[in-house]
C-alpha cells in the first residue's frame, strides 16, 4: 500500500491565536481507506480534520502553517481556491446540521450550489445519495417534509448524504455517530464499510471500538502531537509505545 | 466528596423546613413581582387605547376614512392623511431595508471582527440616539435643500428610512448572530461560495428576524412628526399624492396641526382623537402583520 497518499499533513502546526493546537503533525491517508483519529478530548482531532478542507479559515485569529496535500497539491498555497477544495473534500459534522429545508432539497443543496439545475438529473442524484446513505427507504415517500422532523439518527444520514451528493473525493467525519443510538451507529459504520469503495474516509472517533472496526489505520493523538499511527490492527494488538497501549485500553484519557 | 460540600448538605438536611420555607417565599414573591411588571405593561396599553376608542370612536366612519378634510379642517375625513403615511411607511421601508440589510451582512457576516467594525457599530448606535427632530432638520438640510428633492415624500422616506436604519440594522445582525454557525459551515463544506451561502442558507433562516424588525422599526417611524413635517408633511392638501415628489399630509403631523394649530382647535378634538385611533390602529396592525408573519415562517420550517 506505499503508493502516494490521497492525503497528507506535513510538518502541519496550527494556532488559535496564541495558542498551539497541533505541533509538525506529519500524516498520510491512503486512497479507499479509511483513516481513524483517536485521542482523548482537546487533543486537536476535529481541528486537524478541519485543516483538511480548510474549513478553520473561518476562525479568526487562527493560522496554518505547513503543508496539507491533496493529490500531492498544497492546499494552503497561495491561489488555491477553497470553494473547489471543499467540494473535492466533504465533511460531515459531529452534530447533525440539517438545513431548515425540505429532505430533497437538502441533499440537493450542494447540486444546486455547484450549478446543477435540470430537476430530472437533480432527483436521480438525490436518489442515489440517498440510497447510498442508507436513507432511501425511510424517507421516499416524504421527500418534501422539512430534514428537521427527522430523527436525530436519521438526520445525520441525511447530512451523509448531502455530502455524498456532490460526489467528494475524500470524506471527512466528525465523531458522526456519537450522538447516535447503537443501531444507528451500526447503520453508519456499516456505511462507512461501504463508501471507503469510492472515497477516502478520515473520521474521529471516541469509540475504540469503532475504530477498530470501521478503520484501516489509526493515528493516536494527544495534546496536539501525534503518537503513534499504524495499521488499526497492529495498533490496537501491538502498540509501540505504552501510551498509546494506555489510551487504548483505558487507562487514562 | 469534600468536607466543604458535606458540611452544607448536613446543614441542608437539618435546616430544611426552614430553608424551603424561604426558598418558596421568595420565589412567590419573585413571581408576583414579574407577573405585576407585566401587568401594568399590558395595562398601559389597553388604557391608552381605551382612551382613544372612547372618544374617537364616533368620529369614525366612512366618511372619515375616505374623504378629505373640508370647512378649514374642521370638518370631512383624513383620507390623505392615512395615505400619506402609508406612502412614508412603504418609502421608508424600500429606503432601510435593503441599505439595513446589506449593513448587517457586512457587518456580521464579511468583515473581520476589529477596531473598524467596532467603530462603524458605535456609530449606528449613535444614530440611533439621535433625536428624531434633529433627523428632521437633516432631511430638510440635506434632501429637502441641498439634493433640491423639495418637500416630498422621497424626502420624507430617506429620512424616515435614515431615522429606522439603526434599528433594522440591529434587529437584522441580532438575527444573523441567531443563525448557527453549523449551517454556514455545512453550505461551505458543500463546496458553496460565501454569497451562496448568505443568500440560500443564512438569510432564509434570518428572514422571520428580519422581517419582523423591520416592521417594528418602520411602523414606529409611521407615528413621528419630527421627521416628517420639515421634510415631506404639509399643513393642508386636498389631493392625493401622484408622485413621489409630491407633498403629502400624514396621520402623527394631522394631529399635531388640528391640536396646536387648527382654525378651532377645542371643536376639533374628536377629529384629533379619531386621527389618533387611526393612527394606532395602523400601528398595531403593522406589528400584528409582522408577528403573524413571523410565526408562519417559524412553522415552515
Ligand atoms: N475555536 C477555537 N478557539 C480557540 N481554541 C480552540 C478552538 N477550537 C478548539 N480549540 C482548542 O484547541 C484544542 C484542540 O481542540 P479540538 O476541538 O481539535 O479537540 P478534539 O480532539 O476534537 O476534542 P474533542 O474530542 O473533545 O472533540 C483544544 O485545547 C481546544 O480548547
Ligand atoms: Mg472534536
């Protein structure tokens, strides 16, 4: 698997305004894999994923330094346009977040957005969004409801979805199940098994176990360094360093 | 558990009755404190009202609504008077709302949080300190005067529509600020541009906000007379306005000529109650639109 990496962080330090988030994170995530990042709270998870489709530009006071390539381009080089980059890097969030809009239009959102606007090619996207999202048969026959009367479950396989209308490359998620029941949960994780066919998945999680099932590698992060990151199965079997078998297992964290 | 909190919870346990005791004295008390605030809120009101319809009722009737005044104003109806401000209130509403609006998204939305901003902010928080004569006597300075708009309802509307703008900018960036940041994230995470954003996510989700404080801030610029009666209100015109450069008669400047000017100001005082009730009655059913209005966004959703 030593081909080049869909994705990587070199030497990636970033900074609320004088605070240091992440220290040289050096990663790479692997084509059709999927990438877990664990660690325990305020380790700098979700602000290393949200460097990846530079959706921290919206902070104010905040900065990058380092590289963040994508298909070997620096995203954080002058010129790159960010608009492009998100709908090449999708994201789903930790809470589900749901437009105040209709379920179709949703999903169609990000279509509409980029362009899209014969209503035939919109619903088939939509469809198969939906479809992929494991959403379909739930919600067919209510495609015009507002996403808000949905579960709380069912929401976040809509913003699943959503991101997955656009048709990204890599798919960055957010701890997406952990305000989701174990059946839920599972429907996701099964998902995740499915979409790693066609993207690049990272995903955060808290669930150790879940990372041991959904993930291909694992990267173990704590106070903004990285640790450790190998293959899901060696790092959870055979760690290299005691903290990591110490986080792991539950000893601290 | 430390010592500190189980002290307290002994000293809870032990002085219970007399601690509940107080506990559900004061929060009666709280209570009733609130609920009477609150009743003599509503109360004003209804008396102010009451008082009106008392004694303007039997001035209205058709005639009133839709004549114009006659004998020097002692007799006949207001109909100029309720289009003129209904004119002022739309011209003042097409004049803040968009500028309003725009103001806020700039603020709230594009510019980095910083000494300018804070300034631009301290400044319409002025403006909206300044007495409304004194945006009376800008209008006729500047538009009336200086632009040579002339007495005029396009005069009176940019300064009515000047006098509001704070407000609407206000309720407007209140409004943004109440749209959470996850919808934002969640349209540019989609690959959607900033303005895509603003225009299909965050103002629609801002909109009943907007709306309704707009209305507000309009339907209290329909009742001044400072404003207005340099810039846009005249004494006495019997034809209604074809034009916005048109000089008009307006509902709060009527009131103000029949009380303090009139040909006969004592016989006149049911005219200028029922001018009044007018008044309030457009008022009201402004800010009635506008909860109403707001409440069917809400449900959309
Ligand atoms: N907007 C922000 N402004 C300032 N500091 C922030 C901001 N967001 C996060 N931080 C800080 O950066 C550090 C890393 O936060 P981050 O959200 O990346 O942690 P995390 O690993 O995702 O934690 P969790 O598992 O609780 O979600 C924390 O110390 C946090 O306090
Ligand atoms: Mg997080």
């Amino acid at each position: 698997m030593e081909n080049s990496p869909k994705m990587s962080a070199q030497n990636l330090d970033f900074y609320y305004d004088d605070f240091r988030a992440l220290y040289g994170i050096t990663l790479d995530f692997q084509e059709n894999q999927v990438t877990a990042l664990i660690g325990p709270s305020g380790c700098g998870k979700s602000t290393l994923l949200r460097c990846l489709n530079r959706m921290n530009d919206l902070i104010p006071y905040s900065r990058a330094d380092g590289k963040v390539l994508l298909d070997g381009e620096d995203i954080y080089a002058a010129g790159v346009d960010v608009v492009t980059l998100r709908r090449h890097v999708g994201m789903v969030f930790q809470k589900p977040n749901p437009f105040p809009k209709t379920i179709f239009e949703n999903v169609a959102y990000g279509l509409r957005v980029n362009g899209m606007k014969d209503r035939g090619l919109l619903r088939g996207r939509v469809e198969t969004s939906l479809k992929q999202a494991a959403l379909w048969e739930e919600v067919k026959d209510r495609l015009n409801d507002s996403a808000l009367g949905l579960s709380g479950g069912q929401q976040q396989r809509l913003c699943i979805a959503r991101a997955l209308a656009v048709a990204p490359e890599v798919v960055l998620m957010d701890e997406p199940a952990s305000a989701l029941d174990p059946i839920a949960t599972q429907k996701i994780e099964e998902l995740i098994h499915e979409l790693k066919k066609d993207y690049t998945i990272i995903i955060v999680t808290h669930n150790m176990q879940q990372a041991a099932r959904v993930s291909d590698v694992t990267a173990f992060f704590y106070l903004g360094k990285l640790i450790e990151a190998d293959l899901t199965e060696t790092l959870f079997t055979r760690p290299k360093l005691q903290q990591t078998s110490d986080y792991i297992t539950g000893r601290f964290g | 558990m430390s010592m500190d909190v189980q002290d307290k919870k002994m000293d809870g346990i032990n002085r219970k009755e007399g601690v509940q005791f107080r506990r559900r004295f004061i929060q009666a008390g709280m209570f009733s404190l609130f609920r009477i605030s609150a009743v003599i809120n509503g109360t004003a009101l209804l008396v102010v009202v009451y008082f009106l319809v008392a004694r303007g009722w039997h001035t209205i009737n058709w005639t009133f609504l839709s004549q114009p005044p006659v004998d020097s104003m002692t007799q006949g109806g207001i109909l100029p008077c309720i289009v003129g401000t209904l004119c002022l209130s739309i011209g003042a509403m097409a004049v803040a709302l968009p500028i309003g609006v725009a103001s806020a998204i700039y603020l709230n939305e594009y510019a980095r949080p910083g000494r300018i901003v804070r300034l631009i902010r301290l400044g319409i928080n002025n403006l909206a300190g300044v007495p409304s004569v004194v945006f009376g006597l800008f209008g006729l300075a500047f538009f009336v005067v200086y632009l040579e708009i002339g007495v005029s309802i396009l005069a009176g509307s940019l300064t009515l529509g000047a006098l509001t703008l704070p407000v609407i900018i206000g309720s407007t960036e209140e409004a943004l600020r109440a749209v959470p940041d996850t919808y934002r994230e969640a349209s540019l995470g989609l690959g959607a541009t900033k303005w895509q954003t603003i225009r299909c996510v965050v103002l629609p989700a801002a909109l009943p906000g907007i709306l309704t404080g707009t209305i507000l801030g309009v339907s209290r610029a329909a009742g001044e007379t400072a404003p207005i009666m340099f810039t846009a209100a005249v004494f006495y015109t019997p034809s209604l306005p074809t034009s916005i450069f048109d000089e008009i008669m307006a509902l709060p400047y009527h009131i103000y000529v029949l009380a303090t000017a009139g040909t006969d100001i004592e016989a006149t005082r049911p005219l200028q109650y029922g001018t009044a009730l007018v008044l309030i009655a457009l008022v009201l059913g402004l800010n009635l639109v506008a909860i109403i209005y707001r409440s069917r966004l809400r449900k959309k959703r």
